[in-house]
C-alpha cells in the first residue's frame, strides 16, 4: 500500500471547517483513499473513502485531486466531539484475506476549541 | 442495533496465565479481524477469518490464536507465550474481506497484564 504523509496535529474552532489534508503521492491507480478517526480509547470510525471523484456523505467530504496525489478530508462544521486522530490510508482494491488489512499511519491529531 | 461488540472492555490478567478476548457482530459480516495498537502507534493485524472455520495468521500471529465456529463471533485467546501482551485489542469486520472492502471497528479491550 501506498504511505500517506499527514500534519502530526491541527487545531480548528467550533463551528468552522476542518480541513484535513493528506499526501499519498505514490499512490497506484487502483487503490482507494479512506479515512477514518479514532478518539481516545475507543475503536477506529470509518468517515468516508473514494477512488478518484469527490465524495460526500452525512459525516464529512473527501476532496482528491485529480492526479490523485493528495486529498483532503473536510468536516463542515466541527464540534468538540470531533476531537481526535485523523487516519488517511490507501488500500489497493482487489486484494482479500490478509493483504485487506488496514494499515494505520501516525494520523493527524485535531483538537476543536471553543 | 447492529454493530460490533467486544467485552469487556477492560480486562487485567497475571502473567502466566491465557485469556480470551471477546468479539461478536450483528451485522451478518463474513470477514472478521483482529488487530493490536500500541501507545502512540498504527494498527497490526494478528488474525484474519474470512469464512467460518478459516483462518490466516496476520502479522503478529505468535502467542495468539484465534478460532471461527459461528459467523458471528471470532474470539481471540491470548497466550502465555505471548511475550508483552499489554495492548489495546480491536475486533473488526467487513462484508467480504476483499480489498476495498469497508472494515467497521469494535470499541476495543484494553488488556493489561500484571
């Protein structure tokens, strides 16, 4: 899998944008981008994943450029709650059993302040 | 509610001794996982099943094992032979264990050994 070079921390006020970038200029045509997040102590949160187009959903956005060599994550409106480490990774499509295994960089930790 | 459960969610054992870490899915998942996080580091696969009754050993497979009697429950018993099994435990699953398949997380056991 590719390696992702991600901010080793970010701080945003409530109520902005969070805008995580993330850099995976290695990365193949046929792997993924995903993010997830985990706060303190508890278990990895999938937020969003895409290949090559835009995606949104109801948590966040995922914005890649078009040659593919970075993204950013954007969370619309943060709160407090969206307090923790942000895992951008890349995953190559096709591979099961053990090869789909999840590969987590150092992430980047956002701190949301009041 | 469908999701991932785990339990418990702290556990404290002596050294010397096995335990088995729960992990259990409502979400008619066929693959299922294993991992382990360190303070301040990624996640490392230990064991990975994609059907009932197989198994395959994941990157730090030694002094763990694993069994997949029903589709729903993967328990993971750590063992003595284990040699530093302190660690945050994750149980997670995916549809059908292929490459781009999305892996959604337990809320973890944090095992401590005395």
């Amino acid at each position: 899998d590719a390696k992702t070079t991600q901010p080793t921390s970010m701080d945003c006020a409530e109520g902005r944008a969070a805008n995580l970038p993330c850099n995976h200029s290695t990365i193949s045509g046929n792997e993924y981008v995903y993010w997830y997040r985990q706060i303190h102590s508890q278990g990895p949160q999938y937020i969003i994943h895409g290949l090559k187009n835009n995606e949104t959903n109801e948590m966040a956005s995922l914005i890649i450029t078009e040659d593919r060599k970075s993204s950013t994550l954007i969370l619309p409106h943060a709160t407090l709650r969206d307090t923790a480490v942000y895992y951008c990774i890349v995953r190559v499509i096709g591979q099961g059993g053990t090869a789909s295994k999840l590969t987590f960089g150092t992430g980047t930790r956002l701190q949301v302040t009041l | 509610d469908g999701g991932i459960t785990q339990s418990p969610k702290y556990l404290f054992r002596k050294e010397g001794q096995n335990v088995t870490l729960s992990c259990e899915q409502n979400l008619n998942h066929d693959a299922m996982y294993w991992y382990r996080q360190d303070p301040g580091q990624g996640l490392r696969l230990i064991y990975y099943s994609q059907i009932v009754n197989d198994f395959q050993k994941g990157d730090i497979a030694e002094g763990y094992s694993v069994s997949r009697e029903k589709k729903e429950s993967f328990p993971l018993t750590v063992t003595s032979a284990q040699k530093n099994p302190t660690a945050f435990y994750l149980c997670a699953s995916s549809q059908s264990g292929g490459g781009a398949d999305t892996q959604y997380f337990g809320p973890g056991t944090r095992l401590t050994v005395l």
